[in-house]
C-alpha cells in the first residue's frame, strides 16, 4: 500500500511539474508577443506591389509598408478603429485635406510623403489617387498604439517633403511625436496633423494649433483651418541654412580635407567684402599651389542676362591670373541668352529651365480632377544639378562655383550637402541677401549660413550685388 502511495506521488509531482513548465512557457510567448510586434514596426521597407483599394485599412494592408504583424504565425486582433464605412469616410476627408494643401501651394504633386498612425491606409489611398507615387505608411500596431510611448521613426533625418498624421492623441508623449515628424522632413517640407474635432470659432483654432506649436523646435505653424469636421495644423520646417549642420560630410571629402590647412585665412564676414569692389576678399589660389590639379573649372549658376557681364567683369579680371585658363560653364535658363556667349569659346553654355523665377510656380499648379488618365501623364524631366556636376568635375579638377542662395539656390545648397558633391567644390562664392523674399529665404539668415558653411570646412565667399 505504501509503495502506491508512493508512486501517486510521484506521479502527481510530474504532471504539476509538467503544468508549471507549460504555464511558464504560454506566458513567456504572451511576453514575447508585443515585442514581435515592435519588432514588424521597425523592421526595413519592404515593397510589395499591390493595388490600393478604396478602404485598405486592413491590417494586411501592403505599399511601402513596414512589415505586417500577419508575417508571424500568431492570431491578429483587428483594430476596433477599422472598417469598410469609416475608411471610405476617412479617404473623403482625406482627399479634401490634400486637395486643399494643393491649392495653397503647400503641397506639390511628386512629392516624397510619410502618413503616420493606425488610420494611415486611407491618406495613403488618398494620395496614391491624386497622383503621389512615392509614398510610405508607418503604422502602430493595435496592441501598442493606444497611448503607447512613441519611439523614434526607422527614418534618416531630412527624408520626406511631407509628413501627414492623424493619431497625436494615440501617444503618451505628443511631443516626441511633433519633432520625429520635425526631424524626418526635408527643409521646407510641410507637416499636416488633424487633431480631432473642431469648432469653427477663432479661439477653438487658435487653441488646437498652440500644444503644436510650442513643440516646434525648427519649424513654424503655416496654416490653421477646417477639413470636415475636424481641425487641420499645418506647418513648415524653416529653409533656415542651419539645417546643414545636419547633413554630415563623406570621410576624406577632398575640398574639405586640401582646405583646412587655409580655412582661417578666411576674410572676416562684413557688409564691406563684395565682389567687384576693393576689399579683402583672400582666394583660395592665393594661399593653394593647383599646378597640378587637371582643370581649372568655373561653374556660374543663374547669373541671367548679367551672366556674360558677370564673368568678363567681376570674376575673371578678379581673379587670382593661373597659368592657364578656366573651363567656365554658365548655366541659365533662357536659351535667348545662348547668343551672347557667340564667340566665347572658353564658355559652355548649359541650359537649366529650372532657374526661372516663375519655374517654381509652374511646377505647384494645383491638382485639377480631369481626365482618369491624368496621374499617368509622364512630367517633363528636370535637370539633375548634382548629376550634371559629378559628370563634369572630377576629383583632380580645382572647381569654383558661383550661386545665389535664394530661391532653386537654396534648394541646389542642401542638395550639395546633402549628396556630399559639395566635395568636389573648392572655392564657392555665394550671394545671400538678408532680406524674406518670395522665394522664403529667411531674413537675417545670412550671416549664419557662412558661419555654417565654413564651420564645416568649405571655403566660401560673399558675393552681394
């Protein structure tokens, strides 16, 4: 009798081993399971070509998607928020919202936009339909998005000109929200978050635009209105020049690395120091042996009519005389111009349409609902500056360019800093006025755009008229 007694116990103290072993390990994967799923948030893009439907707010949803929580063999709750009718009304809302920052000029048609929160798939389907084809969703997923601390975005700064979201009430921390939107849009580009219901009385504006607002670091509030039912803030992150700080340098950049030994040797900045004046203006050949660099190149971007002026007046008696001569390229937009270069041998002319005035507002002409067909017309192609650059210059060429930083100019500045062709620059002269123009240079942004340029080892002159 003893001896079963025994062996009952024994066996009991199995099955309770065996059943502590299985609890712990069901709770272990009900442990593991929300990291997996903040796993599939972050993880890398993956495009899987598919049609957008009308109400794709399923959580199998593809685009450019970050990876699905269905790739794990785990069952998925459906978020409580989706559904056919409330998608269909989403994209309503949606598609007015967009239309509306077409018609302000605040959005442009091609451009790289991220939609943020659980509610993203309509604003996708939004823009697909408008005729954007470049465009990425970051979604939280059900079991994290409620009130869930927000953590940074898989995104490299200055990635997108437009960043919308509708889910700041879906995160514990707003703040850190408004700045990764901050952090991963382009200089200049446009954020638009919809904060909830609205009340179409000044002060109900006013106070849904300042929580906004005060989280702004680099970035100001453009646009305050209505869309349906709800309120729409709208703003801008600053063209300001410090943003290059942001953009880092390849290793071994060899302007920055041949001119640092001169950086300092640098004419102070001063209203005094222009071009085409006397002044104390140091030239990088003055202080720098180029024998035996392989061309002497002279890039003049956009001087316009002046352009020939610019060249036989201002730069070349100027300049420091070499043993040889420079290889100048001008590059205007006006073909008319090409005719005053006649006779210039030593100057190639470059025809670059996108340096008009006028070329910025051509290219944001409001969406117009047409033809179905419309979204499939092929737009005309842009000159590709920085293309155009590292096919012409090579390492061994002592490169000096010329630029306003206004307007296309600024947008050519970040370009060059952003694809690390400002290497292959080594003397730049650069025209700033401190003034707001209608191009949104930023007024008195001047002075600190060369303190940032040569800080980071770039040997760079004003030019003001």
């Amino acid at each position: 009798m003893a001896c079963k007694v025994t062996e009952l116990q024994a066996l009991r103290a199995v099955l309770l081993r065996r059943f502590l072993l299985r609890t712990f390990m069901l709770l272990s994967a009900l442990a593991l399971f929300p990291f997996m799923q903040f796993v599939a948030r972050i993880d890398t893009l993956d495009f899987v070509a598919t049609n957008f439907s009308a109400c794709a707010s399923k959580p199998t949803f593809f685009g450019r998607y970050l990876k699905p929580l269905t790739l794990y063999p785990v069952p998925l709750i459906a978020s409580p928020t989706v559904g056919d009718a409330p998608c269909q009304a989403d994209i309503n809302v949606t598609s007015d919202l967009f239309r509306d920052l077409l018609g302000m000029k605040l959005l442009t048609s091609g451009a790289k936009a991220l939609c943020l929160g659980d509610r993203s798939s309509p604003a996708v389907s939004a823009l697909r339909n408008l005729g954007f084809p470049n465009v990425f969703i970051f979604t939280q997923s059900p079991f994290t998005s409620h009130r869930s601390l927000f953590n940074k975005l898989n995104f490299d700064d200055n990635s997108f000109d437009f960043v919308y979201s509708s889910g700041l009430h879906e995160v514990s921390v707003p703040a850190l929200l408004v700045l990764e939107i901050e952090r991963v849009l382009k200089p200049g580009g446009i954020g638009a978050m919809l904060v909830g219901a609205a009340d179409p009385t000044p002060g109900t504006l006013i106070k849904a635009a300042t929580p906004i607002s005060s989280y702004l670091r680099s970035s100001e509030i453009v646009h305050v209105g209505l869309v349906h039912s709800f309120t729409l803030v709208v703003f801008k992150k600053a063209n300001g020049f410090s943003s290059l700080e942001h953009y880092p340098l390849p290793r071994g950049c060899p302007s920055v690395a041949n001119n640092k030994p001169y950086i300092d040797s640098l004419e102070t900045l001063s209203e005094e120091n222009r071009m085409g004046t006397e002044s104390n203006i140091t030239f990088l050949t003055q202080l720098m042996n180029i024998t035996e660099r392989n061309r002497l190149i002279y890039i003049d971007v956009g001087a316009g009519r002046f352009a020939d002026s610019s060249i036989a007046k201002l730069f070349l008696p100027r300049y420091p005389k070499q043993s040889r001569p420079f290889n100048i390229y001008a590059l205007e937009h006006e073909s008319a111009l090409l005719s005053s270069y006649a006779g210039r041998h030593d100057v190639t002319f470059v025809y670059y349409p996108e340096l008009s005035e006028n070329w910025a507002d051509m290219d944001s002409t409001p969406f117009e609902e047409t033809d179905p067909s419309f979204v499939d017309v092929e737009e005309p192609e842009l000159f590709d500056f920085i293309g155009w650059l590292r096919e012409t210059v090579t390492p061994g060429d002592f490169v000096v360019v010329k630029m306003s930083a206004g307007g296309l100019g600024q947008r050519l500045l970040h370009e060059l800093f952003e694809s690390g062709s400002i290497c292959l620059v080594d003397e730049l002269f650069l025209q700033c006025t401190n003034r707001a123009d209608v191009h949104n240079a930023r007024g008195g942004d001047c002075s600190q755009l060369f303190k940032t340029i040569r800080n980071k080892g770039v040997f760079v002159h004003q030019w003001m008229e």
